[in-house]
C-alpha cells in the first residue's frame, strides 16, 4: 500500500485542531464537495469516528467533527466521501472504504485540499500527517506525495478533482 491510514497518535499535541481553524472555512471548503460539516460538543463522543477520540467521524454525505479534531483528520474523512462515487456516500457509516485506490486519493485529496483553508497549507497539513502517524512506503507524506503518488494522482483526474 502506498499510504495507510494511521494510528491514532492523541500524544500528538503540537497539530493544527479545528478551533484554531474555525468550522466556518472547513464547512464552506465541504459544501463546495456536497458535504455537510457537523460540529459535536466538547466532551461528545463523535458520530461516525473509526478512531474514536478526537477523530472526525462520518455518516452519509455528514462530518462530525470537535473543537479538538485534528484538521488532517477532518480533512482525510472529507476525502473519503469526495474521492468514492456519489451513489455510496449515503451508506456510509463509519468506515468508508477498504479500497487502496481510494485510501491513497484521499491521502492525496487532503493534501491538494489543505491549501484551500486559511493557514493550513499543505506543507503544514503533511507535517502533521507524520505528527500523527500516517504511514507511508517512502517514510513521510512530503516523500510519498512529491515522489510516488502518482497512481493517486491520476485516480483524482479520473474524477475531476485534480488536473
């Protein structure tokens, strides 16, 4: 596998969360896919979170997401729900895909997403992938993402979402 999801690394202080972001910038970047952002209450457990903690969950064309949700988090479960064909979306619950193609265009997908949220970027964004514990083939985001994510790439040019 080119890039898998991580493991949860809630040690990982030092990563841009959502309060520092604000839900308004995530929640337009969403709806400009056809997704809804759905905040949770500090303290709530999250609707739809495979990790559980402070990772953002989803269900159907739904983010759930807290204060404390990493934004490379947000973003991943965002990706799931853009990168997969619009008639599944609405299954979804929970675990999105077991599929390598899809895992390795939403790892992509956040990345190219990062820069379109008000500082976040995608240098920060994959700084924070490796904060957390993405894993990837050549070692960091930054490697896999200038170097081997070509197949992913082009899975997302397949679908207009990346030229």
């Amino acid at each position: 596998m080119d890039a898998s999801p991580r493991s949860p690394a809630p040690a990982a202080a030092d990563v841009l969360r959502l309060d520092a972001l604000g839900f308004a910038p995530a929640a337009a970047l969403l709806a400009r896919h056809g997704l809804s952002l759905q905040r949770v209450a500090d303290g709530e457990r999250i609707p739809g979170s495979y990790w559980g903690d402070c990772e953002a969950g989803l269900i159907g064309c739904t983010v759930y997401a807290r204060a404390d949700t990493p934004v490379h988090s947000l973003l991943h479960e965002a990706c799931h729900l853009i990168v997969m064909p619009p008639e599944r979306r609405a299954r979804v619950h929970t675990d999105a895909t077991d599929s390598v193609p899809e895992e390795d265009a939403a790892c992509c997908l956040q990345i190219l997403l990062a820069d379109q949220l008000p500082g976040v970027g995608r240098d920060r964004l994959m700084a924070d992938m490796d904060a957390w514990g993405y894993s990837f083939r050549l070692g960091s985001a930054r490697a896999w993402f200038e170097n081997d994510a070509e197949d992913a790439l082009a899975f997302l040019a397949q679908r207009g979402l990346a030229t």
